[in-house]
C-alpha cells in the first residue's frame, strides 16, 4: 500500500494543475515557491489567480465519465437539430412495439444521434467541397 504524506499532495496539486494547462509559474507561486517571477504574479492580485485556479476546473473528486453519444447530441444541438423531437417521431413511427425496455429505448437513441450526425457531417463536408470549388 502507498503511504499518503503531505509531500504527494503538494505533488499531485503540481501535476495535475500543470496537466489542465494552468502555466507552471502560477502553480509555483500557488505552492509557496520563490521564484523569478514571483512578483509579477503576485502584482496580478488574488481575484485574478482565483479566477486561473476555477477555470482550470482541479478537484479530487472523480470527473463524471462524458459517454460519446452525449457529446455528438450537444454538437447536433448546437446545430439546430432537434434530438427530442426527433425521438418522439420514432417512437411513434414505430406503433407496432408492445413492450419497449431502457435499453430499446437507449439503442434508438444511439441510432438516431449516429444517423444525424452523419448526416451532418455529409452536409458540412458538401458546403466545404462547394467553398473551395469557388
């Protein structure tokens, strides 16, 4: 079993603020260390250091894991498609299910947004292939 000491803390706050792109000198200043541009930070004042420190997004809670699906509904979103709606008119399209589980209900939706994203895709790729024609 590792041995928890505060020397791995100050470690892991070093590695992981660095890993979410905080620049190095302010994660030095943050963990108490003199370095040549200590003043310069320390004349930004504390709102503006807080504000790097928020952004970064650091914690020690576990991340909740984003699944793919969800990140291409908020890019069709984005675009104007409506995922709901879209939904909706499957289900009903579809009357001749008598029992429908979670995962039916789950697969669907996975299919549409897969679908609609290519589609997507193939549209952008045409308006770009038009652009450049020109």
């Amino acid at each position: 079993m590792y041995d928890l000491r505060p020397h791995s803390l100050r470690k892991y706050f070093r590695t992981q603020l660095t890993a979410l792109g905080v620049p190095v000198d302010y994660v030095e200043f943050w963990m108490g260390h003199k370095i040549s541009t200590y003043h310069d930070i320390e004349v930004k004042g504390i709102e503006f250091l807080r504000n790097i420190y928020t952004t970064s997004g650091f914690g020690i809670r576990p991340k909740a894991k984003v699944e793919i699906y969800d990140v291409i509904e908020e890019m069709l979103r984005a675009k104007g498609y409506l995922v709901d709606k879209d939904l909706l008119m499957r289900a009903v399209s579809k009357p001749h299910r008598t029992v429908v589980t979670a995962d039916m209900v789950e697969e669907d939706r996975k299919t549409m947004l897969r679908d609609a994203f290519m589609e997507m895709l193939r549209e952008e790729f045409q308006k770009s292939a038009e652009v450049s024609k020109r």
